[in-house]
C-alpha cells in the first residue's frame, strides 16, 4: 500500500489529506477532504503537478531593468527549471505592455509567459 499526505490548497481550511492506493494499481483513494475540490486538488497534485511561474527577466530599459513576468495558466513542474534558466538568459526590449507575450507554447504545454507590467521605455 503506498500512502501520501498533503494539504489542500483550494481554500484556507487547508484539508489535511490522505491518498493511497495498492501498488499493483494506479487508482488513488483520497480521504480528507471536506469537498470534491481536495479530491480534484490531490489527483492533480499525485498525477500532473501544476504551477504558475512568476519570474523576472532583464530588460534594455534603464528605469525598469528588471520586468515581471508569469505564465498565464499553471505550468507542468517538470518544465518549470528549464523555463526560468531560459528566462535568466533574455534581455527583452522595450516597451512591452502587460499581458503581452514573451513565450509562446512553453515546452509545447500551450502555456505563455507574459508580461505583467508595462514599461514604456
Ligand atoms: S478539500 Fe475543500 S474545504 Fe478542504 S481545503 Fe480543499 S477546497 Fe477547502
């Protein structure tokens, strides 16, 4: 029997949950949670870990030389390294407006990474 323990996210109550399942099948039992969400939260987290990426990257800009960035949905974590050694290397040009996008389709994700401020120069 494999066993995990995690706290629910999806709210501040914070759930404590438990999921197991029998080592010859894939099938997670979650317990715990106070409602549907925590059992959605905790097959997610088990099955294909999701975050959203907030970063900084360079810029030619000499009054805002660092810009805020993000990914516009949840990223898969095992993308989530390699997309901010990727984003240390850039130096954008201004200007950029929020919501404007640096990458598109991170690792084929259907993820972007856009901008969250603007900077006019
Ligand atoms: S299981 Fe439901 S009630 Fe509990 S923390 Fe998650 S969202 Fe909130």
């Amino acid at each position: 029997m494999l066993e995990k323990h995690l706290i629910c996210i999806s709210c501040p109550i914070g759930c404590e949950l438990s999921a197991g399942r029998e080592s010859d099948d894939s099938t997670w039992k979650i317990t715990g949670n106070r409602c549907p969400r925590g059992e959605a939260y905790a097959l997610a987290e088990l099955t294909d870990p999701r975050r959203v990426v907030t970063a900084v990257v360079r810029s030619n800009s000499p009054v805002q030389p660092l810009l805020p960035v993000r990914t516009d949905q949840p990223l898969p974590k095992r993308f989530i390294d390699r997309l901010l050694n990727h984003l240390y290397t850039l130096t954008v040009k201004t200007p950029v407006k929020c919501g404007d996008v640096l990458i598109d389709n991170v690792e084929n994700s259907g993820v972007r990474v856009i901008f969250s401020c603007d900077c006019e120069k």
